[in-house]
C-alpha cells in the first residue's frame, strides 16, 4: 500500500506544476489567434462595414461598377436591386451588394426654396 500512496503524493504534487506548464503551451496558441484577429479578423469586418455604408447610400445617378466589372450609372434604386444604365437605352438589374466600387457621386439635389435663399443672400453680400 505504501507504494500506492507515494504515486498518489507525486502525482498531486506534479499537478500544480502541471498547470503552468499547460498555460505555457497554450499561450502560443492564444498569441496566435490575437495576431490573426488584428491582422486578419478585423481588417475585414471593418472592409464589410464601408461596403455595407456605400451600398447603403447608393442613389439615382451615381456612376458605380459591379463585381462583374460593368461600368454604368444607377437609374433607379429598390429595396434589394438597383437599375444601372449600361449603354444608351442598355440597362440591367443588379443586386446591390454586387456594387464594388461607386466611381462618381451625385450631388444632392437641392430644393428650389434653398436656391432661392441663396441668391438672396449674394445679393445682400454685395451691397
């Protein structure tokens, strides 16, 4: 019985030992995995996030190019699809998140009123 129990008394004192050691192999692993995050992980998040912005604030006369490499301008804005005038009279549906790249933005269009307002307001800077 005698040499049962002193296995038991060295295997319980290696334990604590043990754990360190498992730490020890386990941080290269964890180094690892944070170098991927930084430099792989949330690059890419971060790339899908912009994208996600253009697609959102795509709108009417934006000229943009699609994953297919098709370069046109947007006529008309739904929901999930966009209608992108390719060629005179030559348009297409494409989904939006097929859009790569939006080439020339639109302006916003300004209402008549703030026109108006503007011109005003030259007028009045020049007396």
């Amino acid at each position: 019985m005698p040499a049962f129990l002193d296995s038991v008394t060295l295997a319980a004192a290696g334990g604590a030992g043990g754990m360190g050691a498992l730490l020890i192999q386990l941080f290269p692993f964890l180094l690892i995995f944070v170098v991927f995050y930084f430099l792989l992980i949330r690059p890419q998040q971060q790339r899908v996030k912009k994208h996600r912005e253009m697609v959102e604030a795509l709108q009417r006369g934006d000229e943009v190019v699609t994953a297919g490499g098709l370069i046109g301008k947007v006529t008309r804005v739904a929901d999930g699809e966009l209608t992108v005038e390719l060629a005179q009279g030559v348009r297409v549906k494409v989904v939006r998140q097929t859009i790569s790249e939006v080439r020339a933005r639109t302006a916003p269009s300004r209402s008549r009123r703030d026109e108006d307002d503007s011109e005003g307001s030259d007028e009045d800077q020049r007396s």
